[in-house]
C-alpha cells in the first residue's frame, strides 16, 4: 500500500480547448502529479466521484456547464475538494464574489509554465 507521503497528487482538468486540456496534462504528468482530463463538463461531473482529487482545475468559460456550475455540482459530491479557475477573462468576478472564492484561486490564461506548476503545488499543499 502507498503512504500519503509517497502519493502523487490527483489533480482533475476540465477545459473544453483540447489543446489547452492535452498541454496542462502532459505539463502536470512531467512535474510529478496524476491527471485525469475532460473536455466536456458535463462527462467529468458524471465520473467524479469523491475524495480522489488534490485540486480540481475547471475553465471558466465552458458549453453546458461553466467552470462555477461544474464546481457547485462537484461540491455536492466532495465537500472538501479545492479548486483552481482558468479564466482568459475577468479574474474576481461577481460570480465568484457570489461563491466567495478566494482571488488566489484563479490563474489568467496564459500563464508561464514555472508559474502553473508553482501556484498548483501552493494549493495542493494548503
């Protein structure tokens, strides 16, 4: 059995860009974390399934379910689960005002590759 200590971190994406969703994976599987990813919201609702995550990174701006959408829903199923926000657009919206997140847990599309991995283990670490 593998202790907590020598456990990778689970990390969940959801973005509907596939070339965003296929280089954060390949960038967080090269930094040491295991990834599973979506690009379709409403899939990655319907196969999550609680306390398997560190941190579940959602994109603001999806079809079907938005990132805020898709974040209540897996609420409902993991109480505890931390999430980051993709966003290419406005960072601390009203929206997240309304679900009271956190500034901290929004990282602005583009981001340097050194900054995603450092703000990532910032959260997973927390």
């Amino acid at each position: 059995m593998i202790s907590n200590k020598e456990r990778k971190p689970r990390i969940l994406i959801v973005d509907d860009e596939q070339d965003i969703n296929t280089t954060l994976k390949i960038l967080l599987c090269i930094n040491g974390f295991e990834v599973d990813n979506y690009s379709d919201p409403v899939m990655a609702l319907k196969h999550f399934k609680s306390n398997i995550y560190d941190l579940v990174i959602l994109d603001l701006k999806m079809p079907k379910l938005n990132g805020f959408q898709l974040y209540e829903e897996i609420k409902k199923i993991d109480t505890n689960v931390k999430a980051c926000f993709l966003t290419a657009g406005e960072i601390y919206s009203d929206a997240s005002k309304d679900m009271k997140c956190d500034p901290s847990c929004f990282i602005r599309k583009p981001v340097e590759n050194d900054e995603l991995i450092r703000r990532i283990n910032e959260m997973v670490s927390c």
